[in-house]
C-alpha cells in the first residue's frame, strides 16, 4: 500500500489566523455550559449516546458494514430500492407475476443488473429465513472513504454526524451536505448508521457524488481535523451562537450534527471549539437530524459565499 504524502510540520496554534477566534469561541462555549451533567431538549439529562445501530432499519434490509453485500427483500422494498437508483449487485427471483416484480426485473434489465432465477429453498437460505415474497436484490457493498481524504482544497467543508442511527437520517444529511458544497462527510464506525439501502434511497443518488467515511473514534478524528486547520462547530440545542452568526464558517470548516432529542455525545461536545444553536420561536423541542444539517448547511453556504 502507497504510503500517504505528508503535509509538512504543523504551525504552531498561535500562529494560525483562526487562533484567537478558537480561544474566544471555547470561552463563550464554557460560560454557556451550567454544570458537568450533558443536558437536553427541555432540561432533561441525557442517558446515553444513542439507540441501538438497528433502530429504525427500513422493513426488508439487512444492515450492511461496508465490507459485505446487503439483501433487500420483499416486492415492495426491492421497487423501491430499484426506483430510487440504489447500487445493485444481483437481483434473485424465485416466484411470482406479481406486478412489482415485473417493474423490478424491467428496472434491473435497464441497469444492466444480472438477474438470477432462484428456487424457493435457495431463497429461503440467502435470505436466512426473511419474508422475501419470492425476490431480493443484493446491494453493493458501499467503499468508505478515508477521513484524511476529505481535506481537499484550501477551506474544506466536512459534515460530521454523531450518534445518527437511522440511515434515511444519514442519507437525508448526505443529501443536504452535496447540495450546499460540502466535500465529504463522516460517520463514526460503531453504533451509528451506515451506508445501506435506506441511506440511498434517502440520498436521492447524492451518495454516488459525495464521499463518506468513517472514523474509529469520532472525538480523536474531529481533534485530528483541528489539527489540520479546521475549525470545529457542535450544531446543538445548548448554543451560544447561531449558526447565522458562525463567521468562522468562513475559513476551514467541520459541522458536527447529533441525533435529534440526544443532540452531541458529551466527549464531541467538548471536543467542539463551539457549539452553535437554530433559533425556533415555534413549540417544537428539537428539529429531525436531517432537516436541522439542511438548515446549518444552508447558513454556512451563505457565510462562505
């Protein structure tokens, strides 16, 4: 394996431009705070980072970890994922004239994807005894990219996403993170949502122009970006600034969105050079993950413009 350039030794913190905008930025971050205790939405203590990695999986999909091909089964899912142009490897009918199976074999003929004629035991074994209604379409597996890689350019903008365990969450987050310029965005390896078909059918395709990686260990990736020059913003309900306000957006910049009601784990929120809030006059405690990084994302784009 080639071995990585390196960038040349690393300045000095207080020779760096955004120095003194960092130390101000933790100095307001730490008078906002009102004790140890991670609070959220309403002043309620968290009690963990997140729900379990299957927690709200789509019907019919089989989570997959990046290294091995996931099955989506049943008529309606396998449509679904065709419709919505999710990268398949092989699509196994056993049975049926069922209309949606028609579609989804016409679909995968269009997009050149081998189709496999499947006795009904075959079936039941691939699919390791799932409801399968006599088809599945085996996805892709999805090739992460490296954290280091998404430092492209002279003001990178990276979206980083901490205990985010739906993957149309992710997906919808991929989406927003493509149409407003960003140049990748990061998971974390475990407990957390993955690249699978319900990211890509909520990605509406974005997954195939935007590069995702994972991170062994969100909070040491996120202070290795730190290092590299980005500035570091927490988008949470606990805020001192608006993310109208965030002027440093301007220059190398990571966007950390957690989930929605848990908001940041406590270790990324500290490791965070700020934490960033949007304003609701409304009733509603917390804003989906989704729509909250569209809204960032759509500030940031306007500030760096």
């Amino acid at each position: 394996m080639a071995k990585r350039k390196g960038k040349g030794p690393t300045p000095k913190a207080e020779d760096r431009h955004w120095h003194g905008k960092r130390q101000k930025a933790r100095a307001v971050k730490s008078a906002k705070r009102t004790g140890t205790q991670t609070m959220g939405p309403g002043g309620r203590p968290r009690t963990g980072e997140g729900r379990p990695a299957s927690a709200g999986r789509p019907a019919g999909a089989r989570r997959a970890n990046g290294e091995v091909p996931e099955l989506v089964t049943g008529r309606n899912p396998v449509v679904e994922a065709l419709r919505a142009g999710v990268p398949g490897s092989t699509l196994y009918v056993s049975s049926g004239t069922d209309e949606r199976v028609r579609e989804s074999i016409q679909l995968a003929a269009d997009r050149g994807i081998p189709l496999l004629e499947t006795g009904k035991n075959e079936m039941d074994r691939l699919t390791d005894g799932a409801v399968h209604q006599g088809i599945a379409l085996q996805v892709k597996p999805y090739r992460y990219a490296h954290p280091d890689d998404l430092l492209t350019g002279t003001s990178p903008l990276i979206v980083a996403v901490d205990g985010i365990t739906d993957p149309r969450n992710l997906g919808a987050i991929v989406r927003s993170a493509a149409a407003f310029g960003a140049t990748g965005v990061v998971v974390p390896e475990r407990r957390a949502a993955g690249v699978n078909a319900g990211a890509w059918k909520s990605s509406a395709g974005t997954l195939a122009t935007i590069p995702v990686a994972q991170a062994t260990n969100l909070s040491r990736q996120l202070k290795a970006y730190q290092k590299a020059g980005c500035f570091v913003a927490g988008l949470d309900a606990r805020g001192g600034v608006t993310v109208a306000d965030m002027e440093i957006a301007n220059g190398p910049f990571v966007l950390v969105v957690g989930s929605e009601g848990k908001g940041l784990g406590r270790l990324v929120a500290d490791t965070c050079d700020m934490l960033v809030t949007i304003p609701m006059p409304g009733k509603a405690e917390s804003l989906n993950a989704g729509v909250a990084a569209g809204i960032a994302l759509y500030e940031v784009s306007r500030l760096r413009s």
